[in-house]
C-alpha cells in the first residue's frame, strides 16, 4: 500500500462520488425548502435515460446533459403537483416516484440496451488535466486530473453553498423549510420556492444519472443506478444539509464502496463479503460517534415533510 | 381568484366517484401505453383482475401476498405512530428470517410443536434486536434513525448474502450458493390451503387495533408520535417506550421472516425480503396507520401486484411497462385524495366577471 | 378507513365485468414454450441471451413463447410456471440456479410439460438440467490474453465464487498459461451480477495494480470500457461485445442457445425427448468465441483456430493433468482426466491465479 495505490484509490473515489455528490446536493436543495423526496433514485433513472437517449439522437454532450436534468425536473415536478399542488402524503409520492422512474427508464431502455454512449460525448469526457491545480503534487492528480463534469460538480457545489448561504432567495428557500407560516407572513411565496427548489433538486438528480449513463458506463444498462439514489437520501442526513460536508460524505461513501475491490489485493484476514459491507458499517459508524460527539439538536428542517396550507386552521 | 378549503364530512357517494374517477384516469393513461405497446387496454385490465382474483388458486396466492404486506405494513406502522421512521423492514425481514433459519437448520429433529414456536421466537428476537440498534442510538445519542434503519438494511443484505454465498452453503449441493432447505419439522403446515402464518394477520390486525385504541401503553405510543416532549413532561418514561416499541415493531418484521422462509420458500435466500420492506411503507402510508385500513390496503396491493405479474406471463408486456403502470395508479389514488379532503371555491366576484363575459 | 373500503368495493363490482374477457384470452390450446427469466431481457447479458435462445424457437419452428422477466429465486418462480402452464406452456425454461427446488415441485404437478432448468443438479423424470461447456471459449480467450499481455499480469473480475465462474476461470488462466507461461491472472470478487459502475472500479482497481488485459464474468461490459478507457484490452462475456468497446475489445466468449433450443423444442414436440441432462459445448455450436477484435494479436487467431479445431473433435480436454490449484495441491495427476461431475462442482482455483474462493 504505497503512495500510488492511495493517488489511484481517491482518484477513483472523486470519480464514484460525483453522481453521489450531484443527488445529495439535488435532494439537500428539495429538502431545505421543505419537501422530503425520496424519489431520487427515479429521477436518476429519468435523468440517466433521457440523458442517454437525447446524447444518442443529438450526439451532442451539451444537450444530452439538458436533457438529463430536464428529465429529473419533469419528474420533480409529477411529485411537486402531487404533494404540493394536490397535497398528498410525501413520503408515499416518494417511493411512487422511485417505482415509476424505474419503469419508465426501463420501459424507454428496452431498445437501446447495450448501445454505446456517442463517441463525440465519450471523447469529451476523458481525464483532463488542469493547468497549474493539476500541477499540485498528490492532491492535483487527485482531484484536477478528471472529467469536466467533475469539476463542473466542483462549482456547483460552491454555487449551492452560495445559493442558499449568501442569497436572498436561498435564504427565503430555507425560511420555507423552517418555518412556512412565518415565511408566508413575510410576504414569501411557500408554493414557489417549494416548486423552485424541487425543480432545482430534480435538474441536479437528473444530472447524477446522466452521469452514470454517459460518463461512468457510458453504455445503456437497466440496473445503472442501483440504489445510489438512496445513497444520496442518506447523505442528506449524514451531511447536516450542508452542501459541503455533503461533498465530503460523498466522497466518503464513494470511497468506501469502491475500496473493497483494491483490499482484495492484499489478501486480508478479513471476508470480502464482510469488506462489502463496510460502506454501510462506516457510515453508521461515522454517524454515531458524530452524534456522541455534539449530541445535537437535530439539523433537519424543521418544516421537513410537513405540508403547509394557509387556508387550513 | 380561487380558495381551496377543508372539506368536512365528504359523502360516501362522493368519496366512491372521485375514487372510481381517479382509477378510471390512471387505467385511460395507461390505457395509451397498453395501446402503443400493441394490446387491447381491456383485454389487459380484464386478466389483471383475472390474475389477482380470477380462481381459488389465484385468490389463494393473493392472499400468501397479503400476508407480509399486511403483517410488516403493522409492524412498522407502530414506530411510525412515534414518529420513528424505521424503514428497516427490509433488514429486519431478513434478520429474522437469518435466526428462525438458523434453529430451523440446527435442531431439525425437535417436534415441528416445539420446533415452530422456537423458529417464530427466533425470528422475532433477531428482528426485533436489528430494530434495537436504531432505537437505542436514537434514544440515547439522537442519532438520526431513518439513515440507521436504511443502512442496516444493506448490512443485513451483505449478511444473508455471505451465509447463502459462504457459511450455510449447502455442501451437499456441488458448490452452488443454496443454503439447505428446511427439512419438513420446520415447515409451517397448512390451513385452507394456505400456510398457518396466515392467522397471525387477523389476530396482529385486531390486537394491534385493541391495543393503541385502548391500552396505557397505545395511548402513550399516541402521544409521543404527537410530541415527545409533551410525553416526557407528563412523565412517561419515553426511551423505554421508545426501545420497547421498536422491539415489537422489528419483531413483526423479524417473524415475517420466519414465516416467508418456514411457510413459503422453505429455505433463506437473498430474496427472502424482495422488496416487502419497502413496500409496507407504501401501503402503512395510505391506509394512515390504521390497522384494519393497513389489512384492506395490503390485500388491494396484492391484487395489484399478482394482476401485474400475470399480465406479464400472459401478455409479455415488460416488466418495466408494469411498475410504470402501478406508479401511475398509485400517483392517480394519491392525487386523488385532495378531492376528497378539499374543495375549491372560487371568490364570487370572479365568478360575475366570468359569468358576464359569457 | 372507510374510503379504503370503498376502493376495494369498487374493483369488487367490476371485477365480474372484466372477469368475461379474461377467458378468451386463455382458451388457445396451441403449443407454448415458457421462459422463467433471471433478469431484464435487457442486460445485455445472460437474460438477453436466452432471450435470443427465445426468439430463435419462435422464428424457426412457429412455437409461441412466454416469458417472464426478472422473477425473483423463491417460490414466486413456482407461481410464474404454474402460470405458464395455465396459458398452455408444454415446455419450461427456467434460467436461474435459484428455480431448481421450485421447479422440482412444479415438475410433479404436471408430469406432462418437460421441464428444463439452467445449471442445477436435481432432475426428475420431466425435469432435466443443461448448461453450455463455457470453459471451452474462456480457455480460448484465455490463449488470446496471454498472448496480447506486456505486464504478463492478466485481471479478471468475478461475481460469485460458484463453480460456473470457477471453471471460468481455471479455463481462461490454462489458456493464457499454454501460450506465456509467466502469465498471473488476478482475481477480484464484486458479489454483484449487475452493477456497471462498481464492474468498472473493479476492472480499475486491476488495471491500477498493472494487469493489461481484463476478463470477466458478470452481465455488463464495464470491463471492456473501463480498459479502453486507461488504453489497456478486455476480454467480454456472453454475446459478442465488441461493439461496446472496439479499441478494447480482443474477443468474447459467448452463448449462443439458438441450435439447443430448437432442437429439444422439436424433440418434445415430437415426442422423441428422453429427458436428459444437457452439457453442450463448441461442437454442438451452444459455446462460441467471437471473432477477434483488431486490437488482438496478429498469431492468436491461427492458435485459436487450431485449439478450437481439437476441442471441437474431442483431441483436447481443457482440464487434464498435471493440474495444480493455487494451494500447491495436486489435482489431477500427469494422463489424467476430469470427469463432469468434478466440472460441475469445481471448487478450487488453478496454478496461475491470484486470489481464492471462500469456504
């Protein structure tokens, strides 16, 4: 295990993490308005196929990743007409949410299985490295040796801390989330920064998928997400709703799941079946000394999941 | 300008027409989809109905699927009540299951009267302590529960797959990844023609209905889900309601385990759970926790569930087509409710503007 | 609660209504195969392979087919047979390991519907087992990679330690060791079937510990991409893959179901099935390589050709002594042979590899 195995492993980590990174950054955004979303892993698959499909008949990267995101809003916002607009259970429209976005990728996929992503959007998408960050020792061949989109990942997370720390509409956003009735008696529209931030959420879920489908694989396959949609519900928590520390479990959890695989090598005393389970081992891990640790109020918002209606007494 | 308003008091006759309404516009929607994939909508929606209900045979199957819906669907609907969002059916499902094979596998000579009870208890235990971990950290260090539960879901997944893949391989059976089959001391026998966990539903369902409508112990399970706070002012020992609880909860989930494996599968494998977990909190959600909603509701989608597999195998419609069709039906009765729950009004001076121009 | 009631009161009304058409649908009577299907047709891998296998009975013989995709290995398998026999299958194919015991049951409910089910060992009187002698093609693939290898180090991620994946690849390390012996290969467990992204960081956590050529054994072709893209080769599985990724691609091993199928279809049609067990190979055509890709090295094909050639007529057994495993043990001695019961249930890996199987 020398100092190349480790540049080699958290290369490989930056790169596991980003679609994780780019769902927890959507969900975190969905959830600081207040709106609980658990369908992310469908509007993965949403993303991922459109995506796809879109960089298939287009050969264009630029509008094969519109199209991703494109995607997530549309299915952003089947579950903000239905909790918000029609006021249905959150959680329930969630899980529809997931199920319908598995069918349908799958359904629009069937065709497509096995065709290979344009060459165009391949060639695009191959490791570049930055001039002068790139340059660092270690920590350049880490993080600046990668694909545009991920450092693309690099600035919208810098934007989203911004959004929502710096901005007046972040901060209305959050306000939303917090508390809805003081929000609406300030004069903020709780409706609209619910569906902005879901629309938002949706775009960045959508991207996640399309980058598994046209980057990380860049091939069609039905079971392209496999559960990282929940990852990223999980994430959310784990980073506290903050878009940095979320960059951060990203990272971790990517690492974790992919560091089994180089383990092997060195013939450890240990199970791999065992070293399979270590992301999820970690990650309560983590959580439950962080917890020990502040023995905290709780980070979530506090209008999480609830839904707000003015006229109800 | 339009208000929307509570509706108080909705009539059944009304409840019944927007429900039919809501149905109706799911199965034209995807009607469009059977359409384009080539079917007759009502030749389709026919043997859905068929495939659910259709024969003895297929009632009888529906209702093995009724089974851990609704008895998970109850589980997890007592944490719920709290406000502790297990979502660890799934996990706890296979827990369960994990140690009810285990006495099923190593005391096979017991009686079966001695041998099922032992594998009931097991399961039970090993569901309700995998729901233990989450309630203890949530109790004692605030550790958020929902990405516990939903991370131990994996860990039990990991589990089941290296004792199928390892350490309960069957070595009898030329190095494939089975874990032995349950010898016939430990099979659930049969009742109606279906297995005996089948009386566990009705008894869970009335029980558990009886005990948070009239018991100490369901009142203050009510009062903590409404706040914990108020619970522990009024001097409940809230931590140990909380782990005891949990306990049951898991514990349902765990004997489900026992019972897919002992009545159904006859032995453990990674799909011992196949997605049961995930889907009682579809169903404990619509049916709002209520225990004898929860059975009606977990029968519903039983009969949904079997329908769209049978379209399967008769029609080849793909199995994507499938969950694209249940998530839209389910968006369809999910959308629905507002109806039911409000009205619109429109301000009447809008309404002379618009009346005017016409 | 009362409004649930209502739902199921409703569907209860119109299920008489609906109840009508649903028995035109079932009366045919025509010959039916069935397919009991692990995954999505869409894998692109085992499941599309069958799949082809499928279409191949429908195109050829007229016969209608059922299937049913991603069905679960429980006792859900049994109710989708059951199904199927309903609608008028005669035959059933069943793809997964996990549908053995469910099939056996199934099996004695209908003596007269034939039974098939891949990769098993329990058969009854109409339930029978087949596979595809697999190894054949890795050992031929495994000729190309030894060739094509600089680093001498070859990687090969895997899913299972099962013995399918076991003979896999003892039969690839034989291959690659007969033309290089310096050759190691690399093994790296991934306990997933299907999962492109985390079959690409496998290949990549080879490709990083210096293997430039990367095999597999699991649905998709993520090896394949993952070498083209670090600008080393791979070696697919299950259908030709080479479209997937052309720089990468040096050939695949693959299923091709089309001739056994049609043949035991019209044998059952016929009535002339003897319910036996099936192990087909490259002499029935049920096993093939696919034709090498342009990065592949320019003396494989005639080696190929020829070691193909003589496993076709019988001259050569991928498996005969001296065979080594890993452990230093002694397998088979110098002359010997292996008889397919070994095969089946091979549970050691060869000299030559690196990494074991958990017991």
């Amino acid at each position: 295990m020398d100092l190349n195995w480790f540049v080699c492993f958290l290369g490989a980590a930056v790169v596991a993490g980003t679609p994780l990174v780019l769902a927890t950054l959507g969900e975190l955004i969905t959830e600081k308005s207040g709106s609980l979303n658990l369908g992310v892993e469908g509007m993965m698959y949403m993303g991922a196929i459109i995506g796809f499909t879109t960089g298939l008949q287009t050969g264009s990267p630029f509008f094969a990743f519109i199209g991703a995101a494109l995607a997530g809003i549309l299915g952003a916002m089947i579950f903000g007409f239905v909790t918000i607009t029609l006021r249905a259970n959150q959680i329930v429209t969630g899980l529809t949410l997931t199920m319908f976005g598995t069918g349908f990728a799958g359904f629009i996929g069937t065709p497509i299985i096995g065709e290979r992503a344009p060459q165009k959007i391949i060639d695009t998408f191959v490791k570049v490295k930055l001039p002068l960050l790139g340059d660092i020792p270690v920590i350049g061949e880490i993080f600046f040796n990668q694909d545009y989109l991920v450092y693309l990942t690099y600035i919208l997370i810098i934007l989203v801390g911004f959004y929502l720390y710096k901005s007046r509409y972040g901060l209305n956003g959050t306000i939303v989330g917090e508390n809805p009735k003081a929000a609406d008696s300030l004069g903020i529209s709780v409706i609209g920064y619910r569906y902005l931030h879901l629309a938002m959420g949706g775009a960045l879920c959508g991207l996640a998928g399309g980058y598994l489908s046209l980057i990380y694989v860049p091939s069609w396959q039905d079971s392209m997400i496999a559960g990282r949609g929940w990852i990223a519900v999980a994430l959310v928590i784990f980073s506290k709703w903050n878009p940095y520390r979320a960059y951060i479990g990203a990272l971790f959890f990517g690492g974790l799941n992919i560091v089994g695989f180089r383990l092997q090598q060195f013939d450890l005393p240990v199970s791999t079946y065992l070293l399979d389970a270590l992301p999820y081992l970690m990650t309560v891990i983590v959580l439950v000394f962080d917890s020990m640790r502040s023995k905290s109020r709780s980070h979530a918002p506090a209008g999480l999941g609830t839904p707000y209606f003015r006229e109800e007494r | 300008m339009a208000r929307i308003v509570p509706l108080e008091n909705c009539s059944m006759a009304k409840k019944v027409r927007i429900r039919v309404f809501a149905i109706l516009m799911a199965f034209t929607l995807s009607g469009f989809l059977l359409l384009f994939l080539g079917h007759n909508p009502f030749e389709v929606y026919a043997s859905m109905l068929d495939g659910g209900l259709g024969s003895s045979y297929r009632v009888k199957e529906t209702l093995i699927r009724t089974i851990p819906f609704a008895l998970t669907a109850l589980g997890i609907g007592l944490s719920f009540r709290m406000k502790f969002w297990n979502i660890g059916g799934e996990g706890q499902i296979m827990m369960g299951a994990c140690s009810a094979t285990f006495i099923g596998l190593n005391f096979q000579q017991l009686p079966s009267f001695i041998l099922l009870p032992l594998m009931a208890i097991a399961g039970m235990i090993g569901g309700g302590l995998w729901a233990l971990i989450p309630a203890f950290l949530k109790v004692r260090y605030r550790t958020n529960e929902t990405i516990l539960t939903l991370m131990l879901n994996y860990v039990a997944l990991k589990w089941i797959t290296y004792l199928q893949y390892v350490l309960w391989r069957d070595h009898e059976a030329f190095g494939y990844p089975k874990i032995p089959n349950l010898v016939k001391n430990a099979q659930l026998p049969k009742i109606f023609g279906l297995h005996i966990g089948v009386l566990l539903v009705p008894i869970l369902v009335i029980g558990i209905y009886l005990f948070i409508t009239y018991t100490k112990k369901g009142y203050e399970i009510r009062v903590i889900g409404e706040n914990e706070a108020t619970a522990r002012y009024a001097g409940m020992p809230t931590s140990k309601i909380i782990l005891g609880t949990l306990f049951v909860s898991g514990g349902i989930c765990g004997v489900v385990g026992m019972i897919q494996v002992a009545g159904v599968n006859m032995t453990l494998s990674i799909d011992v759970s196949n997605g049961v977990g995930y889907t009682a909190i579809i169903i404990a959600w619509l049916a709002q926790l209520n225990a004898i909603a929860i059975l009606v509701v977990s029968f519903l989608f039983a009969v949904m569930v079997e329908g769209g597999s049978y379209i399967q195998t008769v029609f080849q419609i793909p199995q994507a087509a499938a969950s694209l069709l249940q998530g839209l039906i389910l968006f369809f009765v999910l959308g629905s409710e507002f109806f039911i729950k409000y009205r619109v009004i429109r301000d009447r001076k809008t309404r002379i503007v618009t009346e005017g121009e016409v | 609660m009362k409004k649930v009631l209502c739902l199921f009161a409703i569907l209860l009304v119109l299920s008489p209504l609906f109840a009508g058409g649903a028995q035109e649908a079932e009366k045919e009577d025509e010959f039916k195969v069935g397919f009991v299907f692990t995954g999505p047709i869409g894998d692109n891998g085992w499941t599309q392979q069958h799949n082809a296998g499928r279409l191949a009975i429908e195109n050829e013989l007229g016969v209608a087919t059922l299937y049913k995709e991603s069905v679960p290995n429980t006792q859900e398998s049994a109710k989708v047979m059951r199904d199927m026999i309903a609608q008028g299958a005669k035959m059933i194919f069943a793809t997964s390991f996990g549908y053995m015991d469910y099939m056996l049951e199934v099996a004695a409910e209908n003596p007269d519907v034939a039974f098939f089910h891949c990769g098993g060992y329990k058969n009854s009187e109409n339930a029978v087992n087949y596979l595809g002698k697999m190894y054949q093609a890795r050992y031929l693939s495994g000729i190309v990679a030894g060739l094509k290898t600089e680093t001498n180090k070859l990687g090969y991620i895997a899913a299972f330690e099962i013995p399918e994946v076991v003979r896999g690849i003892n039969a690839f390390t034989l291959g690659a060791l007969s033309v290089n012996p310096e050759a190691t290969v690399e093994v790296t467990w991934t306990h997933n079937w299907n999962d492109p992204p985390n079959e690409k960081e496998a290949s990549f956590a080879l490709i990083d510990n210096g293997c430039d050529v990367i095999a597999q054994h699991q649905t998709a072709p993520a090896n394949l991409q993952a070498a083209e893209a670090r600008g080393v080769w791979g070696v697919g599985y299950h259908a030709d893959m080479n479209d997937s990724a052309p720089e990468a691609c040096l050939t695949s091993p693959y299923w091709n179901w089309d001739p056994f199928y049609v043949a035991v279809t019209q044998e059952v049609m016929d009535g002339t099935w003897d319910a036996n067990n099936y192990w087909g190979g490259m002499e029935d055509d049920v096993i093939r390589l696919a034709e090498l890709g342009k990065n592949a090295p320019a003396e494989a094909a005639a080696i190929v050709e020829e070691v193909a050639a003589s496993l076709v007529d019988g001259s050569f057994e991928v498996f005969a002594g001296p065979l080594y495993d890993n452990q230093g043990n002694m397998i088979l001695a110098d002359g010997e042979s292996m008889d397919d019961f070994a095969k089946l249930g091979m549970g050691f890996l060869v000299e030559g590899v690196i990494g074991n199987i958990e017991n």
